[in-house]
C-alpha cells in the first residue's frame, strides 16, 4: 500500500510500496469518469463487529471474496419483480445494467413531475412564491424516509455540489491534508485537491474485505491530516469503504468525516450510519428520484458553517433554507423527489433490495465464468458487482469509454466500464426492471467480443 500527496506543484508519493509514482485519485486518471460511468455507496447492513451490517472485520456475514461471486450459468437466476419493468419507460431493446451510474425515474415519479410543471407553467408567481414551504416539506419527508433530522439535511442538485459545499465549510488552505483514496470519484477528490493537501490511499483491488479496506486507510492517517474524504461504496469497484467502524475510528483520531454515499440513499437500509460529519447522497439512483436530485446531511456543530452557494432571498434563514433555495429555476425535481422514497416503500425496500442484490449476484456469478474476467471482493447486500477485465485492457478513461460503448453498440448493453493502470473492470447493476436473461446476453456477447479486444 502506497499513498501520495498532491499539491498544485504536483503528487509525491509517501514511503510504501505497490504503487507507481503519479498515480491519480480517480482508478486511472485524476479527471472526472467519463460519461456512463457514475459511483457507489454503503454503510447500514447487519452483522460483523462493530461496523456496517453485513461488513466487519475478517470475511464477515455479507462479505464474499473472489471466487464464489454468484449462480452457476447452469441456473435460470431469480425470477422478475412483480410489476418492475412497467414502472419504468426504457428501451426494452437495449439491456439496462447501468442503473448505477445515472438511475432512471418509474412513471408514477415522472407524473408527478409533470404536473409540478404544469403548475409552474399555469401560475409561475403563486409556484414560486411557494417553493421554500414546500422544499421544506419535501426535505421533512425525505429525511423521515433516511432516518436524518429534517433540520440536518439540504437539498442540492448531486453529490459533487454536496462536496464542495461540505469542503467550503471546513475552510481548508494549503498546508491542510485531505485524505482520499484512488476509488474515489474524480470530480469530488478533484474539489478537495482545489482547496488543500491531498493525500491519496492506493487500494488494492483485491484487498480480501471491509476490515483489510479499514485498515490500509488507517495506516495513512498522520498528524496532518485534518479530513478524510471517502466513498461509502466507490463508484468502480463498488466495494465498502466508509463503513461505521471506520468513521468511528477516523473520529476517535480527530479526523474530519467526509462521506461520499452517492448511492445510499434506496440501496442501503441505513444510508447515514456512522454519522459523519458530512455525508452526501443522490437520490437520483437507487431512490426513484429525477435526475438533479441528492441530500447534503451535516453535524450540528457543523451546520452554521455551511456557504449558500448563491446570494438568495432565503440567507437569512441559514442552514438548510440557505442552500437549497436558488431564485429562479427548475425546483420540480427536487420536490417530487419524495414521491421515489415513498414508492420505493411501497413496493417494499427490503423486498428490493435483497432482489437486486440477488440479481446483481446472478449477473456477476455469468460473467465471471468468462477467461477475460475475474471476480472482485463484494458486498452481498449491494446491487452492483465489479469484476476485473484482463490485464491491459481499459488501462486509462478512453480505452474504458471506447470498450463501454463498444459494448453498447454491438450487444445493445449498458454497463460502465472503468479504468485502471494495469487493466480496468466491469461493473453491472440490478433494478427491479432488469431482468435474467440480460445478463446471460452480456456474458455470451462479451466472451467473443473481449477475445477479440
């Protein structure tokens, strides 16, 4: 394990070893992924000691490791959500199994985002004057559904807004250190090296479990290190980084909490545990909501130091009033968000969450059958899986965006593919709309396909 400090004259790498000099914060490349590529978050399952359920030290319950990631492909996988696919306007010609990266909105959302701009459009004084008393509503609801305090959490447009504004209110200069690690998402280490010292945690891939993750984290905090920025679940690997024993240990060290739960809120049972200081989650994913839609949740001691991102008629209120109301724009998104949560409920969470998982686990356990694929350390409760594509392929973000949309345009799939210096991976996603069968044309697509590559 290797880790480096980048300043704006550069990165130096720290003592250690397994990491070449110049190695970025994003798997591959220090930029943003490229489009189609998206995150991953979690924290909140059950089991293991002390930590998230279903993570923990060693191979606790809810942790798997390579191999073993799924159903033999002499199986037919688990059968469909009742009424999932109808919820959703897809393309039924194309196989969806991206739903990480950008989600997609069911109809009953939809409508009832239409209808809030219909109402905008029929009588935009009395909308607008309304918007701050019911963003307020829509955040009482959503927060009910997280099982956050109403008074905690804002409104914002998506994760990446959410960190910039928790870094903002830390008030970092250049000689102060952020911990981050080369999972984590381009545009949000990208914020943290704008504003202080970065120091960047190389993980391997194949580290064994949460507990292995927790640790090599761990070794890298110094006296300097004023904050750690991390994913609950990376985005490329999906793999459990900002578990509650974690943060618990971070905090016990004096060092700031930064979570980047881009994909808890709907695929994790307690999306916000551990209570970080400053944990950011989209809703826009796993929760049903339009796209343009996350929650920035802050500490009490924290909140009054939060900037409105813009001057508004609302500043006098402060936090969260401050920061979610922006004058005049589309705030229909934002306030059917909601709607997502309540219909995730309704259609039982848990009961969609152990079938996405159990689909994801199908999907992975088919491609893993594949000579050009390897299987990654997982989390059971997710409803992502990463495997590992052969080395040399997909080493940087144009080859993993030229492989993803090559997929797409040959097999009609969509997956993300993501890079890395010696050979990048696949991730597949499940929703309640997929379906078995798509997955089986993934694997049967891609094993001529890859031999090619």
């Amino acid at each position: 394990m290797a880790t480096q400090r980048t300043t704006t004259s550069g990165t130096e790498t720290a003592s250690g070893s397994g990491t070449a000099p110049g190695r970025p914060a994003t798997p591959g490349t220090g930029a943003a992924p490229a489009p189609g590529t998206g995150r991953t978050s979690g924290t909140g399952r059950t089991s293991g000691t002390g930590t998230a359920p279903g993570t923990g030290t060693g191979t606790a319950p809810g942790i798997g490791t390579a191999p073993g990631t799924g159903t033999a492909s002499g199986t037919t996988g688990p059968g469909a959500f009742p009424g999932g696919a109808e919820l959703f306007r897809l393309d039924p010609a194309v196989a969806h199994l991206n739903h990480g990266s950008f989600g997609a909105v069911p109809l009953p959302v939809s409508r009832v985002r239409e209808g809030l701009a219909a109402e905008a459009d029929a009588d935009p004084d009395a909308f607008f004057l309304s918007v701050p008393a019911r963003l307020a509503e829509a955040r009482r609801r959503i927060a009910a559904r997280l099982g956050a305090d109403p008074e905690g959490i804002a409104l914002v447009s998506n994760a990446t807004e959410a960190a910039n504004l928790a870094l903002d209110a830390l008030g970092l200069g250049p000689v102060d250190e952020v911990l981050v690690t080369d999972h984590g998402y381009g545009t949000v280490t990208g914020a943290a090296a704008r504003r202080a010292r970065v120091t960047t945690v190389a993980l391997d891939p194949d580290l064994p479990d949460e507990g292995a993750v927790a640790a090599a984290v761990l070794a890298a905090v110094t006296p300097r290190t004023k904050v750690a920025l991390l994913d609950a679940v990376s985005s490329p690997t999906a793999r459990v980084i900002a578990g509650p024993a974690l943060i618990g240990a971070l905090r016990e060290r004096g060092v700031v909490t930064v979570v980047d739960g881009a994909h808890a809120p709907g695929m994790l049972a307690e999306p916000l545990a551990g209570e970080p200081d400053f944990w950011f989650g989209n809703l826009h994913k796993w929760a049903y909501a339009p796209a343009g839609c996350a929650v920035l949740a802050v500490a009490p001691h924290h909140r009054g130091r939060v900037p409105a991102p813009v001057p508004s008629w609302e500043d006098e209120h402060g936090f969260p009033r401050a920061v979610e109301y922006r004058a005049t724009t589309d705030y229909t998104g934002l306030l059917a968000a909601p709607e997502g949560l309540d219909l995730l409920a309704a259609l039982g969470a848990a009961k969609v969450r152990a079938h996405n998982a159990e689909l994801a686990a199908y999907g992975a356990g088919l491609l893993a059958e594949l000579p050009d694929l390897s299987p990654l350390p997982y989390d059971a409760s997710l409803a992502m899986r990463s495997l590992r594509l052969r080395r040399g392929l997909a080493r940087t973000h144009p080859e993993a965006a030229a492989l993803r949309e090559h997929i797409a345009a040959r097999l009609g799939c969509r997956v993300l593919v993501w890079p890395w210096p010696t050979g990048g991976g696949i991730r597949v996603s499940a929703q309640i709309y997929n379906r078995p069968e798509e997955y089986g044309r993934l694997a049967r697509g891609l094993r001529e396909l890859l031999a090619e590559a």
